[in-house]
C-alpha cells in the first residue's frame, strides 16, 4: 500500500522501484483529489501490474474503495511464469508476469525467431496448489487481423520505455523509442506525422495571439 499526495521529485524513481518488485507483489494505486498526480498514480499502476483508480470528489471515495476491492478480491493465480520452449522469445512484455484475478486474464506480447513452432508453458500456484497449462503454437494459425499485434507490442514497449513521470528517458531509451516509432508508423515524443497543406490560406503571413484558457483544479 503505497500512501502519498504525489508532490515528490522521483516520478520515474518510484515506477522503476515498482517495475523491478513487480515479482514480489503488484501495486494498486488510489488517488484522491481534483489534482490529483496521474502521472504517478497511473505509472505506478502500470508498472506494477495494477489499475490506477482515482477519485476527483472526496465523497466517492468509499464507493470507489469498495470497488478497488472487490476487484482484487478473488486471486486466482499467483507466482505466474511463463516458459517458451522450442522456439526463440524475446523483447517480450512485461518483463514479469502480475497475478491472475477473476477479472483480468495474463496478457503478454513480444517476438519471436524462427518457425512458430514450439510451446508456451505457463504455471502458478492457484487455491488448489500447483497449476500448468501448455500451448502448442503448431496449433495455432496466423491470421490477416494478427497483424495488428506486432503495432500493439510497439505501442507497449514505448509506453515501458517513455511514458511514466516528468523525468527525461535515457539517451538509450530516446533511441529505441524513436527506432520504435519509424519502424512501426508510431506517434511518440520524438517522431511525429506530418501534414502537408498544398493551398496557402494566410497568404500575408501576419500571425495573431490568441489566448487559450487551461482548466484548474476544482476551487
């Protein structure tokens, strides 16, 4: 149970404290304010394989407590691993695998070298004691809308590499993010999509300020 307002100055600190304890225990994160840090409070969540659950008004907060709990109330896996055998894995996401409740199935993403071929073992130690499963990828057939997966792997492994805190990513992860976005047609903070307008609608190139207004927290 992580309590905090979520002024502090190690954004990126925490979430990387998280991610590298996610095989000790998952994190739920529970914000309540009208300003509250979502940066924090839902990187957190995500790094630790949780659900960010954020209450604007102080008066749901029981409602959205009692929901938090019912959510995580009924395990149904933990000490979850994966084992691939057969074939070559890797750049799979995430790097460790969260417990299996009632509501949230395992969902991992990655790569692989070679033939589909092979099996994906997956094992944890459910109410009854120990439980395996075994898929044969010999039995499972590529279709057209699969190619979708390999757009969402990117997606997650950016996310993983840039999306959490204020602090600046790594020189290393500036560059893996950026290979990520032009391999695979992504917006990120460092590729972009560009538009190019053939008519000129501002013929005398005279600019005008305008004021826009921000939001505040409520009072």
């Amino acid at each position: 149970l992580v309590v905090t307002d979520g002024y502090i100055g190690q954004d990126r600190g925490a979430i990387e404290l998280v991610r590298n304890k996610l095989s000790d225990a998952n994190v739920f994160a529970f914000g309540i304010g009208s300003s509250v840090n979502r940066f924090l409070i839902e990187g957190v969540a995500k790094a630790g394989a949780g659900e960010p659950f954020v209450v604007t008004d102080p008066g749901e907060a029981a409602k959205t407590a009692e929901r938090l709990r019912d959510y995580i109330k009924a395990p149904v896996l933990t000490d979850v691993k994966v084992r691939y055998e057969g074939f070559d894995a890797y750049d799979v996401e995430p790097k460790s695998i969260p417990d299996v409740l009632a509501e949230r199935p395992v969902v991992i993403q990655g790569k692989y070298r070679g033939d589909a071929k092979g099996f994906v073992t997956l094992s944890g130690l459910g109410g009854l004691g120990g439980f395996s499963q075994r898929f044969d990828l010999s039995q499972v057939k590529s279709r057209p809308e699969h190619r979708a997966l390999s757009f969402l792997w990117a997606r997650s492994r950016v996310a993983t590499l840039g999306d959490f805190g204020f602090a600046e990513p790594s020189p290393q992860a500036k560059s893996e993010i950026t290979a990520l976005g032009l391999r695979y047609n992504l917006l990120t903070d460092y590729t972009s999509f560009v538009a190019v307008a053939r008519k000129v609608v501002n013929p005398g190139g005279a600019a005008q300020n305008v004021d826009q207004p921000l939001p505040l927290p409520a009072g």
